[in-house]
C-alpha cells in the first residue's frame, strides 16, 4: 500500500509549526499502542531532548564566526518571526525572568542589533525591533541554518523529510493541546 505525504514549504530547512494534515491524524488514528513495557515514552523523550539540545548545541559551533552567543541568537530568531514584540512578552516565550531578558536586550542593542523603541499605545511598555544589522545577522544565521539542516538530515530523501516535519508538527500540536489542557496557556503554537 502506497502512502501519500503531504508536502509542506521548505520541510527541510525548518520544521513546520502549523496544526498537522489530515494524513498526519489519520495516520495518528491508525497508529497501534506501544506497550509499556517496551519503555518507548522513556527512549523517545531521551531521543527527542537529545537531539534537540545536540542540534542547539552544533549550531552553537556553526554560528560563533558570526559572533554570536546561544541566548543572542534565541532572541534574535524569535525576533525574526515576531519583530516589534513587546519586551515582557518575549521573555514569556523564551521563558527567561524580564530582568535577565533585559540585559540581553541591553547588549544587543549596544552591538547595534535590535532597538527599543516605546509602544504607541502604552508609553510604558518596550517593543524590541531587529535593526538593519541584526536583519543582515539573521539572513547569515538562516543560511547556516539551512547548511546544518542539510547536513544533519543527509540520507533522508525529501519525501522522508517532509514526513518527520509532519510527525513532528503533529507531537508539537499534541503537547500544546495537552498544555492548555493542564492549564498553561502560554501558547508556542506560532
């Protein structure tokens, strides 16, 4: 039986955040229970932190040329897909207290790289705003993104890629439901 993969834009540069397909839930539906005592929650959650935090950690080596730190380019990524954020709420999405978000923000803005700048409606509040140079910062870090991508995804064919982005939109989906259910709300379905 041949199966269908849906195509998504650019699986293999980025993993898609979207809600997953219909053939992703219909898969999901047809997918039979592990048994427990195959411990398969306990190795997938080890195999998925450490691959998370392994990816992290190489793109630490792949960025340093450009100068850049791990929590300086976690900033400016968000800042990427969310310019003009006000400063409270990215530190709720990258989960780190305002003060310590603050001084980051401070050093950044210092190497010319975001800016503040006062919200229109409530002059209290701080919008941090990628400059031109943290713009020109982030097109160097998406391509070596996309070369880290590429290489640590050799062998699977784009097929097998868009798969994995597919499963892996579907876990991520899957999580954030169970963390509003729990009552989180913070959501980081964007």
């Amino acid at each position: 039986m041949k199966e269908t993969t849906p195509k998504t834009n650019s699986a293999a540069a980025k993993v898609s955040t979207r809600a997953p397909s219909k053939a992703a839930k219909a898969r999901s539906a047809n997918s039979p229970r592990i048994a427990e005592s195959d411990n398969w929650d306990q190795r997938l959650g080890f195999l998925m932190h450490d691959v998370s935090r392994l990816r992290r950690t190489v793109f630490d080596d792949f960025v340093k040329p450009l100068g850049v730190t791990r929590s300086q380019w976690w900033v400016l990524a968000n800042l990427s897909r969310h310019d003009g954020m006000i400063q409270s709420d990215l530190a709720n999405i990258l989960e780190l207290g305002k003060a310590a978000l603050g001084g980051l923000i401070d050093r950044l803005e210092a190497s010319g790289l975001v800016e503040r700048r006062a919200d229109e409606i409530d002059r209290r509040a701080k919008r941090v705003y990628l400059s031109s140079m943290g713009t020109h910062l982030i097109s160097e870090m998406r391509v070596k993104s996309h070369e880290l991508s590429e290489r640590m995804l050799k062998g699977l064919d784009l097929p097998s890629r868009r798969l994995l982005a597919d499963m892996l939109a579907q876990v991520k989906h899957n999580l954030s439901t169970i963390r509003t259910e729990i009552g989180n709300t913070d959501s980081e379905e964007d």
